[in-house]
C-alpha cells in the first residue's frame, strides 16, 4: 500500500505564506499613508511658498528696472546729448564759414532765441567743447548737452562782445553730457575760451565757490558778488549742480576776460597750444 506524506506540514508552510502576505498588504497600505500625509504638508504651507517667490521674482525685476534706468541716466542720456551736442557745434562752425564776413562798423549778432546755439564754449584743461545756446531750458538746452546763457528776464546776463558785464551759462555737471563734470579741477589761471561767429574770447580762471544756494542769483550780478571783483569788467561765470548727482546746490567758476581776437586770425594760443 502506498502511503501518503502527512498534511499538517503543508497546511503549515501556507498559513505562513498567507500570514506573509498580510503583513506585506499591511506594510504596503501604511506605507501610503506616511506617504499621502507627507504629499498633504506642502500643500497646507502652499500660500506662504507661492508668495515667497513671487516676492523674490518680484524683488528681482524691481532690481532690473533700477539697473537699466541707471544705465540709462549714466550712460544712454551722455551718449545722446553728446551726439547731439557734437551735431549742433558742427552745424554753427558751418553756418559760421558759409555766412559772409561781417563788414566794418556792422555790430555782431548779440540776440538769440531761447534754444538758439551761438556759440561754442572750450575748457582745454578739461577737453571741454561745447555748443552755448540761449536760456536755460532743460528740455531745449541743458539735456540735449548743450551749455546755457542766462539771458532772459531777472537773470539776463552780458554777451562776450559787451564791453563790460558777466557772461553766464549754466550746465549739467551729471548726465546729459555732463559737460562741467570737473569744472572743480579748474585753478586761477586756467583758460576758458569762447569762439562766436566773429571772435575768440579767451578768459582766465581766478576764483571758484565750492557750494551755495540756488536761490543766490547774486553771483550773475555784472559785478559778481563772491567772485572777488571790485569794480565792472568783462568776466564768465559757469554754474552746476553740486554735489554730484544732486541738485541740492551750485558750484560757481569765474573768471576775467584776458583777449579778444577777430576769427579772422585763427584760434587763441589757449585752443593752439599742446
């Protein structure tokens, strides 16, 4: 007779696997649950995380727009009035050369209109040249990198050719130009040369007042006060802004015209000389 294997050890080894397997479904289904809970956390915190970056990418551009707007009040605005200033001085010397000769006894040109260039301002120490046009006008004058006449109203000032009196201009020392960045280089004796149509006017450099009001018109005044002259002459004042990118003050430079020389003769030794 054959016999058979006894059964309790099979029933055994598939309690066991059964077992196994329960624990494994057990083991699995609490594993998604740590998981699901831990999916849940970042979402209860979603609103603080989404605003956090959107302050930052926020913060950023902010960043950006401050960084080009710098650019272009640093560099993109110098470019531009250069440019333009550079045209400008170009355009009178060549109405200059085109226009006949001005005859004996027939007065120079001494009235312009507001905006109108006339003139050209050199500061050789400075590498300085630059068209002058009447009034002071921001959009017309100053930020186009011209250098400006006070010549209207209250504060009108003398032209070159008047046999006495102050002729003043104003300018941007930032931006714009900048043409009287480092006019505060300037020292007594330093030459400043003015070329019109008919004549050099070359001047010199003899006092300077480092800070003052801009309410001081004074300092335009035919005799200047300040400025350490004593009596009517033939004197320049330049005026900017102070300190550097602030318009909180004005710098002022004077000076006391040396020669005059017909543009007939060619530049003044102070534009020739190296």
């Amino acid at each position: 007779m054959t016999t058979l294997a006894p059964s309790a050890p099979t029933e055994g080894r598939a309690a066991r696997r059964r077992a196994a397997q329960e624990a494994a479904k057990r083991s699995a289904r609490q594993t998604r649950r740590r998981g699901g809970r831990r999916r849940r956390r970042p979402a209860s915190g979603g609103p603080l995380i989404v605003a956090s970056r959107l302050g930052g990418e926020l913060f950023i551009t902010l960043g950006l727009v401050m960084l080009l707007f710098v650019a272009y009040q640093l560099w993109y605005t110098n470019l531009l009035a250069q440019r333009t200033a550079n045209g400008a001085a170009g355009s009178l010397r060549q109405t200059w050369e085109r226009a006949p000769e001005t005859g004996a006894g027939v007065p120079a040109v001494s009235a312009f209109e507001p905006g109108q260039g006339f003139a050209i301002l050199h500061i050789p120490k400075l590498d300085v040249r630059v068209p002058v046009a009447e009034g002071i006008s921001k959009p017309k004058v100053l930020d186009r990198g011209m250098v400006g006449h006070y010549g209207e109203g209250s504060l009108k000032t003398a032209m070159p050719s008047d046999a006495r009196g102050n002729f003043a201009v104003a300018g941007h020392r930032n931006t714009h130009g900048e043409p009287f960045r480092y006019i505060n280089r300037l020292v007594p004796s330093d030459p400043v040369v003015v070329e019109t149509r008919d004549a050099y006017y070359t001047y010199e450099m003899t006092s300077a007042l480092a800070q003052t009001p801009p309410t001081n018109v004074a300092v335009l005044k035919p005799v200047p006060e300040g400025s350490g002259f004593t009596s009517p002459g033939r004197y320049i004042t330049l005026t900017t802004c102070t300190p550097e990118f602030t318009s909180t003050y004005r710098m002022i430079v004077w000076g006391r015209m040396t020669g005059e020389r017909p543009r007939s003769e060619g530049p003044p030794p102070a534009l020739t000389s190296s």
